[in-house]
C-alpha cells in the first residue's frame, strides 16, 4: 500500500509550487491529497506565477487552476506519512485557518517528514512549531522564523536544508534538493537500472 502525502494549498499559490512536487510525488508511487481550507475535492484554486523581471521583490502573474483532489474538512491526518507545504501567497491567508495549524502541528508532534518551500514556511511560523529548528525560507520569511524561535540560513536558492523531520527550500528552483531529501525522509529508495540497447547496422 502506498504512502499518503497531505498537500497544503490555496488560491494564489505558486504555480510551479504546486504543480511540480505534486507530480513528482506520484511519479515516484505515493499518494497526493491536495487541500485548501473551505474547499472540496473537485474544486479548483488559482495559482500565481512569482518572477523577478526589474523589481524589488517578485511580480506576480496569474497561473494556471488547480483542481483539488480532497476535501479539507475530510482529511485525518493520522492516514498521511508526510505533509508538503506550497508556497506563493497562499500560506499567508490559509495560517489563519485553525485546522491549517492543527493539522501542521500533527506532523511535528508525531515526527513525521514535513518538507516546506518558499513562503511556506509562513504556516509554520504560526504554528510554532520552530523553536530550535535550523531552515530556510523565501527571505523576506527569515524574520519570522527568527521570531518564531527558529534559526533562519540563507542558502543557495537551488538547495535545501534538513533539520530533524523538517526539509526546506527558498524557492521552486530547488526542488530537486528539497524533493531529494523528502524522499530520503519517508524512507524512500530510488533505483534505476540502466539498460543499454545495442543497435547493429546490416
């Protein structure tokens, strides 16, 4: 039986956030629930597409729609072996949800693979579940960790950093590195056998 993994989602959250490692999560055989608070399975979330074209911080375009695969009032989160908390803009509105925190907090206390990305790491700051954590996050997020009693590492944006049960990343292009290390998290093994097909001219 295949392994469930509680995805964390939400209107504006970012495109490639959540689009990539919901993909690469079933490639590899395990189990996706995507959810976002006071949404149903079959209902869809905008996503927004963060990029830096001249400006101080990100401009934000419109993505594509996601269509949700879970209710989020359904979800036990006592049946999922990990959680993957997208980032964007939506983390900032859905840690307002107190089941969000709830359900966050589960992971922690039950010390199962939690992996976070981007902005992301805004849900744990309000979950408080930092304190003593070494991570990394989007940096304008940096503050928040510091204050949620965490410390905050500003790495390259193409890696990640794993600290107990928790991976973390400061944006999309580090998801092979985040990815990577969730896998190593749930016990995971990927093996590819190389086959080599010799072709002979007549």
């Amino acid at each position: 039986m295949s392994k469930k993994i509680l995805m964390l989602a939400g209107d504006f959250v970012e495109d490639y956030e959540v689009m990539v490692p919901y993909q690469a999560l079933l490639s590899v055989g395990l189990e996706v629930d995507v959810v976002c608070p006071d949404k149903k399975s079959g209902d869809t979330i905008a996503t927004a597409i963060h990029d830096f074209v001249g400006f101080q911080t990100y401009a934000e375009l419109r993505g594509h729609n996601f269509i949700l695969n879970k209710t989020f009032n359904e979800v036990n989160v006592e049946d999922y072996a990990g959680l993957y908390v997208c980032g964007g803009r939506a983390p900032e509105y859905i840690r307002l949800n107190e089941k969000v925190l709830q359900y966050t907090r589960h992971f922690f206390d039950t010390n199962k693979p939690v992996a976070a990305i981007c902005h992301g790491i805004q849900i744990l700051t309000v979950a408080g579940v930092l304190e003593g954590r070494t991570l990394t996050a989007y940096p304008a997020v940096g503050p928040d960790i510091a204050l949620a009693g965490g410390t905050y590492k500003d790495i390259k944006v193409t890696e990640a950093i794993t600290d107990g049960n928790l991976t973390t990343s400061p944006a999309w292009p580090g998801h092979p590195a985040i990815l990577k290390e969730f896998y190593k998290l749930l016990g995971l093994s990927i093996n590819f056998q190389e086959t080599n097909v010799l072709s002979e001219a007549h």
